[in-house]
C-alpha cells in the first residue's frame, strides 16, 4: 500500500527553494559543524534558511547553536521555531535527549513522519545535517525530497576521502546533483583536489583545523567569528553563485 503521508510532502515543501544535503560517507568530518554555520551566514545575509538535523541518532545541531527552550507550533501541520534565524527542526524536540537507535524501516518513518508534518514556508535554501554514511537517510532524501544537491565534506584522510569517492559515484548513477566537495581540516597538501579532478567533481575548497572552534559551541555570534566560520563563508560564495 502506497503511504498516504508521502503524496503531501511536495505541498508541505512547496515553498523551498533549494534543498543542501551536507553528507560524507565518513563521520567526524565537520558536516554538522559545517551545516549549522553555513546555514547560520546565509541568514545573516539575509536569505531565508531552514536547518534539518537529519541525525536522528546522534543530532549535534542543537549544541551547536546553543538551543534554549523553543518548541515547534502546531497550526495545520508544524511550524519550526526560528533559532537564530533559522527555521530549525530536529529529532531532539520528540527524543526528549534520550537516545532514539532507530532500524531502517523506522528511520524512515520517522523521516517520513516529520516530512509530511513540517510547513517550512518560503524558504531560499533548506540545508540538511545528514548523519554519516551512505544508508537510510542518504537514500531516503533521495527518494522523498525533491531534487536535492549533496555537498559533500572530506578531510584530507584518503580513509575519508574514499568514502566520498563512493558516495559521488552513486550520486552520479542517480543522477543527484552535486554541489562539491569541501575539504574540512586541511592541510595544505593538494590531494583531494587532484582527487576531485579526476572524479569529475567540483573542489570548493578547504578550512583550516581551527583549534578555537570547541569554544564556541552553543554560542554563535563567537562561532561567527572563528576563522572556521570565516573560511565557510568564502565556500559560501561560490556555493550561492551556482546553486
Ligand atoms: N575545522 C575544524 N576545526 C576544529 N574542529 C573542528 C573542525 N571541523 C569540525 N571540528 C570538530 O570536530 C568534531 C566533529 O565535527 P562534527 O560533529 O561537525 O562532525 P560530523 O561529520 O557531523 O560527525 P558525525 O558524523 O558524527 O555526525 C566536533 O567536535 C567539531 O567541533
Ligand atoms: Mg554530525
């Protein structure tokens, strides 16, 4: 039987524009450190943004932007409160910070659940904070979204690069666009970029490993002003020049 909720997802995501998958076979890489602060410029340039922390497991996010006591409203379906300026979602709202370990079937129920609930309004760019790997969450933001395009994070490890290599080969099977790779940590040798080359791929770019960036966690406005959040600002404007 065809799930009800699937066939209003497109009404309920009507009003986005762009939709960014943050996503790295590999975990530990930046993506979540990179989602929120990348979403977090873009609204301080105006443009109207949403966050979706997609790790149902282990969501970061939330610490990340230092989430007080907002609550999602209810009014024909759920609105996302807006934390920093951004529409933000999470599992964290429904786990009550109790661990939700969720097999693959109910991932995507959940998934499926939150997408067919979340009025996200008009927004320019809906970025999603994808937990690591190439599983559920990859397959199903494929399958439920419309046209999402993946932005893909590395370290200079070939252990993580690997796993992006993989991911862009199937990304390119399904023919999901991709924005890029963005090299988090670097180090000043230019081998993912040779890499990305020969992948067929878009390098956006590296950022430094910035020791200071720990300390401004749960605080955004110091999170803005790390050389982390400086670097991902210059990604930044290739990123809203090409898609
Ligand atoms: N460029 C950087 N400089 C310093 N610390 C960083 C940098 N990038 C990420 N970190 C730190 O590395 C750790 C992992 O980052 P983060 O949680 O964003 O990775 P992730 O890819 O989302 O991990 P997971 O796969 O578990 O979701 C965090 O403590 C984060 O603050
Ligand atoms: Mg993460």
């Amino acid at each position: 039987m065809v799930d009800p909720r699937i066939s209003i997802i497109d009404e309920r995501m009507r009003g986005v524009s762009r939709i960014i998958a943050v996503s790295s076979g590999k975990g530990g890489v930046g993506k979540s450190l990179l989602a929120s602060t990348l979403s977090l410029i873009l609204a301080s340039k105006g443009y109207r943004v949403g966050l979706f922390d997609l790790d149902f497991t282990s969501p970061s996010t939330h610490i990340i932007l230092g989430l007080e006591e907002t609550c999602p409203v209810e009014d024909k379906g759920i609105i996302p409160p807006l934390v920093h300026g951004l529409r933000y979602m999470s599992i964290i709202y429904y786990s009550s910070g109790r661990a939700t370990p969720l097999r693959g079937t109910d991932f995507s129920n959940a998934f499926i659940e939150l997408l067919s609930v979340t009025n996200w309004g008009s927004l320019d760019f809906l970025v999603l904070d994808m937990p690591p790997g190439i599983g559920d969450a990859t397959l199903d933001v494929i399958r439920l979204m419309k046209r999402p395009r993946f932005l893909l994070v590395t370290t200079p490890s070939p252990l993580a690069f690997e796993t992006v290599r993989k991911l862009v080969c199937m990304l390119k099977e399904l023919s999901v666009p991709i924005v890029g790779v963005v090299e988090n940590m670097k180090t000043g040798s230019s081998n993912i970029q040779q890499e990305c080359r020969k992948l067929n791929v878009s390098f956006l770019g590296g950022i430094v490993y910035d020791p200071m960036v720990e300390e401004t966690l749960g605080k955004v406005d110091s999170l803005l002003e790390t050389a982390f959040a400086k670097e991902t600002a210059k990604l930044l404007e290739y990123l809203v020049k090409t898609v």
